[in-house]
C-alpha cells in the first residue's frame, strides 16, 4: 500500500495493480482477482481463515452480510455454501467492491451483491453475519461500525467475528454483551484469534 494508503480509505491512493490468484475457499479451489489498497491483498489472512474454519455452516438460503469485505473472501465462502442466498458485500473501499463483484460474477455466484454502507435499506434484516472487523480503523469507529450492523440481525440471527487475541477479542466481547445488549460469546480460540459468536437479542 502507498505511504498514506490504508485498506478502510474509500478511494486507495496505490495503482490499481490487478492480479489473479488461486485460493482455498470453503472446499473450493477458486481463482479471484485481487489488488493494492484492499485488505489482504497477497490471498486469504489468518483471521479471515480462522473464521471460515469455525463458523457454523449458514442457512441454505436467507439474507448474509459480510461486514468490511475486502476483495470477498467471506461473501464469496457464503455464496459457495449456501447459493440460494443473498449475500451483502459491504465496504468503504470502492476498489474492494469492484473486486468483490468480479470477483462473484467470474464464479457464477449471482447472489452477491456488494455496495457501501449506505447502499443497503434500514430496512434489511440479516440472518447471518459474518466479519474480520477492521481492528486497526480505532475503538470509536469499530464501535460505530458494530453499533450499526449488529442489531440488524433477524431474530434468531446470529453473527460471527474474528478479532486477533492480542488486539482485544476480550474487551470486546464484554462491551458487545454490556453496551449493546446481545449475547456474545466465544466459539473458538485457534492460532491466536478468536471467534466471537453475537445472537441476536
């Protein structure tokens, strides 16, 4: 990334250097394009790893959200699994968007659909979420972020999100059950992340 480049910018200042790459996902042996300026640009990140190894398998078909996507690692994991439904690929990062829908229409999977923040309605509901939230953007504006995605969970919903241990998994799982009110718990604790499991409330 260039010297002021971060992934979460919305329009990454480093060229748009596309290049393809094969990757493991989900059982899938999948070639995707990936660039600077987007989170994990070299292929799959440990946590986002982690996170797709514990997750419980989602529903075979309902409304998913990949919160803070990158090049659609955990959008693209949530089409190949379950086809028949509808996954919301968000990000600030437009050059990650651009990816993410290439990235789906080269793999057939027509029921991604990525877009900023605001271009999803309030009035959506998610029966899964899945995330590698970005840590690194600050408390504040993680907080923010979760404050406005999390009670978004249908009922009976259930959200999953990787934090590395040592960047506060802990913190956050209590300020997830005080300050918001929902059941979260850890699922998983592998290769120094944890995986955190949100219900709706």
């Amino acid at each position: 990334m260039g010297e002021h480049d971060h992934y979460f910018s919305a329009a990454p200042v480093s060229a748009d250097q596309r290049r393809r790459l094969r990757v493991h996902l989900v059982g899938h042996d999948v070639e995707v394009e990936v660039a600077p300026g987007v989170f994990s640009p070299g292929g799959l990140d440990k946590g986002t790893a982690v996170l797709l190894a514990e997750a419980p398998a989602p529903p075979r078909e309902g409304t998913f959200l990949d919160l803070g996507c990158g090049w659609g690692p955990v959008a693209l994991s949530l089409a190949l699994l379950s086809p028949r439904a509808t996954v919301h690929a968000v990000d600030v990062n437009k050059r990650a968007l651009d990816l993410v829908r290439r990235n789906a229409a080269a793999l057939g999977l027509n029921g991604v659909h990525a877009s900023p923040p605001d271009g999803i309605p309030d009035a959506v509901r998610f029966d899964v979420i899945w995330s590698n939230p970005p840590i690194r953007v600050g408390k504040a504006a993680l907080h923010e972020l979760l404050r406005t995605w999390l009670p978004r969970l249908a009922p009976g919903g259930a959200a999953h999100l990787v934090v590395q241990r040592n960047l506060g998994s802990d913190s956050l799982q209590g300020w997830i059950t005080r300050e918001l009110g929902m059941p979260c718990t850890r699922r998983a604790s592998t290769k120094g992340f944890r995986v955190l499991e949100v219900k709706a409330s």
